[in-house]
C-alpha cells in the first residue's frame, strides 16, 4: 500500500461558517475514495484545498509526498482535477485546449500528440475535438474536463462529481473509465448519486457539515441500514397470523414486519448476520411453499440521511 | 518562474482575442480612431513636417479609451467561468499566468499599433522624416501602452464583471493622464506646495510621453513605465491569489 494522499485536520473557514472542520483521512494507489455528503457538506471546499486552490484555515495536505503549502506546483504536477461543473476555455476547441493543457503539463514533442489523441479517446470525445466547447452539450463538455484531467497519466485523480447532469449512458462510460484507471491511481470522487457507492467505490468517507460521519467500505456502509440483510418472505399454504409467530421464534431473527401493500413479512436477522438459507430451509421443514423469498441489500438512501441529518434516527 | 509556462499562457491569451469577433473590431476601431485624431486633431498636412508627431501625440487619449477594452476580459472571464480553477490548479505561478496574460494582451496592442504602417508609408513618402525618431516613439508608445495595461490587467482581477472592470480601467488610467494636465497642474499650483505638485505631474502619463512622442527617449521616463507595469502586475497577482475562489 502507497499512500498517495494524506489529509490531517483540514479546516476552512469562511468568517464563522466552518466549511470544513477538521477532516483527516488518506488515500493510497488502487482505492476509489467515494466522497459522499449532502451539498454544502463540505465536500468541494475539501477537494480544492487538496488541488491547491483554497488555503487550508489549519491542517495539512500532502500529495505523493508533497506538502500542498510548501511545494503547490509539486502537488499540481502530480494530480489531475475535475473541478466542480468541469469549467474550461469555451472558446477553444477541444483539441486546443488539451493541446493548452497538455504544453503547461511539459508533455513535449511528439508525445503531446499522443497524450491528447490518447485521452480524448478514453473520455470518447475525438468526434468534437473542432468544435468551440461553448458549443457543446452538458455530457461533452464534462468529458472534455475529464479528458484534460487525465491527460498527463497523474497518479492523484481528483474528481468532483464527474457523472452530474450525464445520462445514464454516459454516466456508464465514465464509470467504466474510471474504473479502468482505478487500479494504479489513487482517486477521488464527489458524488451524491448513491447507485456510485456500488459501481465506482472501493471505500467511501461520508461528510456532513464540514466533519466525517463514516469512512469504510460500501459493504460496511450498507451494513448500517436497518435493511441489511433482511429477508423478505411469503408462504402460500399457511394463515399469515401462524407463519408471523413462527418466524419471529426462531433463534435468529430480531424483528419481523408485516409488508405494506402486500402478503408476507420482513424478517430482521439478529446482528445483520446471513438468514437466507438458514430460513428458507426451516420453512421448508415444516412443509410450507415458498411463495417468494430474497434477501435485501441496505438501503443506502436511508443510510445516507440517518449519518447526515443528525435527528433522522429519532424522528422516524 | 518557468518562461515556457508565461509562453504557453500568452499565447492562449493571444489566441483567445482572435477566437471571437472582438480583435477584428477592436482593430478596425483603433485605426479609424488614430487616423482620425492623425488627420483632423493632429493637423498632419496642415502642418507641413515631415514626422508622426500628430500621430504619437494624442496616443495617451486614445488609450484610455481602449486599452480597458483589451485589458477588461484577462481576469475577469476566467473568475466568471470559472476556468480560474483549472488554470491555478495547473502546475503554474500566480506570476507566470499574470505575466503570461499580460503579456498576450501588450502583444496584442502592439499588432494594432502595427497596423498603423500605412501612416509611415505615407510620411516616407511624401517626405523625408527622421525614421529614427518615429520608431523611438513606437517605442515609447508601446510602453506607454504596457502601463495602461497593467492597470487594466489588476482591476480585472478585483471584479467577475467586465464592464466594471472597463469603467474602473477607464477612470484609473483617465487619473494617470490628467495629472499632468494643465488644469490640473494649475489647480494644485494655487495652493499646494511646488513639491507636491511636481510629484501629482510627475505620476502623469503625460508628462512622461511627451518627450517620448517626439523621439526623445529619456531612461527617467522608460523607468518610469517599467516600474509603473511592475507595480501593477505585482499588485494583480496578490489580487488573485486573494480573490480566486471567490
């Protein structure tokens, strides 16, 4: 494991407003680090003090190795960063711009034509490469603030909310990118679309006004959800009042909930653990068809608002 | 402070005018502007001498008109767009971008200047001018130009809006001018102390053009320019770091 960004309490502040307060966590080669959080968490603020473009109030940063307050350039030259609404030169052409992006990089010669050629194809824009940016819709012009941020092959990757206002389809093709680089990169990703917690993440810090709330896996973030693991079960061949008292006596279950809507029950296990088959064999001992039977994941919409929204748990 | 970085920068910036209709314009406008102010202002027939003196002259009026047009867009575009984000999250200085912006827009303004040849042409030919002495002035001119700018490039980095940063440009370099202005000069001489009023004339574009516009370069009145663009650029990268995120 390399770490490749370190963050030790890191904190701005705008006049009273503490943006961020206090955020330590690190990033090593191979991690997609999910930063989730509702808006005006904190999460841009973050980012841009570990790009180089807000000073930190306290804390520091490091970026391979390189101190953000000591040695900026180092830290600049070593990452790559989709700012927030992929801001570029509107009225360069892609191909320009890159070519801009790629000269101020220090890529020379004949490999600055291949690094363009070559990150345009990764973020699938070679068929726009001569049209003013300003002209392009929402989905290109993310790409072509992707395809600038991956030009140089950076080991950092910085991304603030890479998939916002892409369709779905775009958003596939971004995802795969990503995912294609993840391997030898550390990268970072703002996101408040849950579905990217699965399909990106390796990890994921949840911040909520301006503090962390969570860091660990996605398995450990759906593991939260009062949903995990639960089964939700129906037999056809039994009155629903008896099949609710034998569910809720058996050793394993905690809890057990009529559906709303329609016939069965959720079961809840005890500690989150696996019922599936343990329940479905159980049933079927006793001679009963199974109607339907599956286990869900968490829910981590739910999980989102009750680390967030510090009175969620209580008010529900 | 990398040179190939301000290179790359300036021209991007260089670039940028030419991208949209705004150089064509400015250009066409710059040189109805000096062949106005040449011809019907400066006398140039009338006056029977062979030399650009008409021409060079009224440079300073002309300027604070349109350099604020050229300067207006360097920082406050980028803070609007939000494209500052990119470029002071590329591997580059604060003085490198302010360098290199600056750097693009007194090119630029050099190109127009250029493209006044034909007023050259036409004094070679109709008779024997000290050529000397007008490239001196083109010279001298161009500074001139590159303090007007420098004003410019500072004020656009304190507002998102580019109107603002022309109006503001515009009343800024107007201040610089008319220090050493007549009425000016005599409003302060009635009451102020001799010093004070040599120091107000002695901040005027004016009083150090005039001798450039007829040929004489004096190393006072060059250093004068150079300091007043160092200065001021200095001044635009302090402003930028400072107000970038905002």
């Amino acid at each position: 494991m390399t770490l490749r960004i370190e963050i030790d309490d890191l904190a701005k502040y705008f006049g009273a407003i503490k943006a961020v307060d206090g955020v330590s966590f690190s990033v090593s080669k191979g991690e997609v680090l999910g930063f989730l959080g509702p808006n005006g968490a904190g999460k841009s603020t973050t980012m841009k003090m570990i790009t180089g473009f807000l000073a930190p109030t306290r804390g520091t940063v490091r970026v391979c190795g390189y101190d953000v307050l000591k040695d900026p350039i180092s830290v600049k030259a070593h990452l790559g960063y989709l700012p927030e609404g992929a801001p570029a030169y509107a009225d360069m052409t892609p191909d320009s711009f890159l070519h801009f992006i790629a000269e101020i990089r220090g890529i020379k010669g004949a490999d600055r034509k291949r690094a363009v050629a070559s990150a345009a194809e990764r973020a699938r824009i070679t068929n726009v490469m001569f049209q003013p940016i300003e002209t392009l819709s929402k989905g290109y012009k993310r790409r072509v603030g992707l395809a600038q941020s991956i030009l140089h092959n950076p080991p950092v990757l910085i991304l603030d909310e890479p998939t916002d206002g892409l369709d779905p389809n775009q958003k596939h093709e971004v995802r795969t990118l990503i995912n294609e680089m993840a391997e030898d990169k550390a990268i970072i990703i703002s996101t408040h679309i849950l579905e990217e917690v699965h399909a990106l993440c390796t990890r994921n810090v949840v911040i909520a006004n301006g503090k962390i709330r969570f860091d660990g896996t996605p398995q450990e973030l759906e593991s939260r959800s009062r949903y995990y693991n639960a089964v939700c079960v129906n037999v056809a061949n039994i009155e629903q009042q008896a099949f609710e008292t034998f569910l809720s006596s058996l050793d394993f279950v905690a809890n057990v909930e009529q559906l709303s809507g329609s016939d069965g029950f959720r079961v809840y296990p005890t500690e989150g653990r696996q019922i599936t088959a343990e329940l479905s064999e159980r049933i079927r001992s006793n001679g009963w068809d199974i109607d339907a039977l599956h286990a869900e994941h968490g829910r981590l919409d739910e999980v989102f608002r009750s680390i967030t929204l510090p009175n969620a748990e209580s008010s529900k | 402070m990398k040179m190939q970085n301000i290179w790359f920068i300036m021209k991007r910036e260089f670039n940028g005018y030419f991208a949209t209709p705004v150089a064509y314009v400015f250009i066409i406008i710059f040189l109805l502007l000096t062949g106005f102010s040449t011809f019907y202002v400066g006398n140039f027939f009338e006056r029977g001498e062979a030399d650009l003196y008409p021409f060079f002259s009224l440079h300073p009026w002309l300027y604070i008109l349109l350099i604020p047009a050229i300067s207006m867009r360097l920082w406050a575009e980028e803070r609007k767009s939000g494209s500052i984000e990119l470029l002071m999250t590329l591997p580059v200085s604060v003085f490198e971008a302010v360098l290199g912006k600056f750097f693009a827009a007194w090119a630029f303004t050099g190109l127009a200047l250029l493209l006044n040849f034909p007023l050259w042409i036409t004094v070679n030919y109709l008779g024997n001018p000290d050529n000397g002495v007008i490239l001196a002035s083109f010279l001298g001119s161009l500074l001139m130009a590159g303090g007007f700018l420098a004003i410019g490039s500072c004020i656009s980095a304190i507002t998102k809006n580019q109107v603002i940063a022309f109006v503001i440009s515009l009343v800024i370099s107007l201040i610089f001018v008319l220090a050493g202005f007549g009425i000016v000069i005599d409003f302060f001489a009635g009451w102020a102390p001799q010093t004070l009023v040599d120091v107000i004339s002695s901040f005027s574009f004016l009083t150090h053009f005039d001798a450039i516009s007829k040929g004489v370069i004096d190393l006072r009145d060059m250093l004068y320019f150079i300091s007043l663009i160092a200065i001021w650029l200095f001044a635009n990268a302090l402003i930028v770091n400072a107000r970038k995120a905002d």
